[in-house]
C-alpha cells in the first residue's frame, strides 16, 4: 500500500495575501496630482446687464499652440511677463494707456486706490500645460508681489507672513486676483 503525501494547509495563505495587500495599499502614499489653486468667482447674476469693460483696463495675454506669448498685441518672453503684469496692474504713474483706478476706503487701510485693470488670459488649444502653467505662476505671482509690496508698506512685513485677519482681508480688497480666461481655442499664430 502507497504511503500518502502530507499536504500543506493553503487555505489561510490567500487570507495572508490579502491582508498583506490591504496593508501596503493602507500604508503606501499614492501620488496625487497638484492643481492651481484658484477661487472661481460666483454664477452670474442672470438679472445683470452686460458690462463693457473698457479696453484700457483690459491686459490681454495670447499663448498660441506653439508656446508662443503675445502681450498686448506683441510678442513677449514669459521672463517679462511678471514685470508687464505688475506695471499695468499697479499703474504707479497714472498713466492714460494703463486701467484706470477708483478710491475706496478700505477699513485697515484707509482710502487707496484700487486698480480697474484685469487680466485677459486666452490659450490655445495645442498650448502645451507646461506653458499654461508657466503663464499662471508669472501672472499669479505679479499679484502677489503687489500685495507683499502694500503690505510691508503698510504693516511692516510680506503679505504671506501676516496673522490679523483684517489686515489679510485689507490686502485683498486693495489687490485683487482679476485674472480672466477664456475658454481655449485655436487661435493659430506663428512661432
């Protein structure tokens, strides 16, 4: 008569598995991808009249399908995008080509005068994202160094390192993000 084989007991190896699979998923950090962050602004009143802004207050800025900048009607590196951004929003000589400004008495800050300018922003459809993004960090950026500039005139310190509330609403209110894109398109243009 045959001798039999002893077996091993598998049965609770595929629990092992699993609970060893649950663990590396549980534990692992899987990458997520980062976006930029942006408030969107509320639905429009269907009520509101359509408001012509006028073209003096409008910074247009093209990227076409070949990565290309055109500013304002001008082709443009994205080096000097900040610094265009920053002159037209700010404005600091009154210039007539450049947006008009309105006072406002802002609680924190007094009366200031706040820009009418905003921000055109029109892709490409075949825009690559590096160059969307690209675009955004120098117009985003411009804002912000606006604001860190009012600030520590203001209150002594960066827009970034304040704590008060107010003063970080006041900011806010004197340099807002007026950043406008359009839905992309093919806009063509050359290199």
């Amino acid at each position: 008569m045959a001798r039999e084989i002893p077996q091993l007991n598998t049965g609770s190896m595929a629990d092992i598995s699993f609970l060893l699979l649950t663990f590396f998923l549980l534990t692992s950090s899987i990458d997520t991808d980062m976006g930029i962050i942006r408030k969107l602004p509320p639905p429009p009143d269907p009520n509101q009249e359509n408001v012509d802004v006028k073209k003096r207050n409008v910074f247009n800025v093209l990227v076409n399908k070949y990565d290309g900048l055109l500013v304002q009607g001008r082709p443009m590196d994205i080096s000097q995008l900040r610094v265009a951004a920053k002159e037209f929003l700010a404005n600091p000589y009154d210039r007539d080509d450049l947006p008009e400004k309105k006072v406002e008495n802002i609680p924190g800050l007094g009366e200031v005068k706040i820009s009418k300018g905003v921000i055109s922003l029109k892709n490409d459809r075949g825009t690559s994202y590096r160059m969307y993004v690209a675009v955004q960090n120098e117009l985003t950026a411009a804002i912000n160094e606006l604001r860190d500039e009012l600030s520590q005139q203001r209150f002594g310190r960066k827009f970034s390192q304040l704590t008060s509330e107010e003063q970080i609403n006041a900011i806010q209110k004197a340099i807002p993000v007026a950043i406008s894109e359009a839905e992309p398109e093919n806009v063509g243009g050359g290199k």
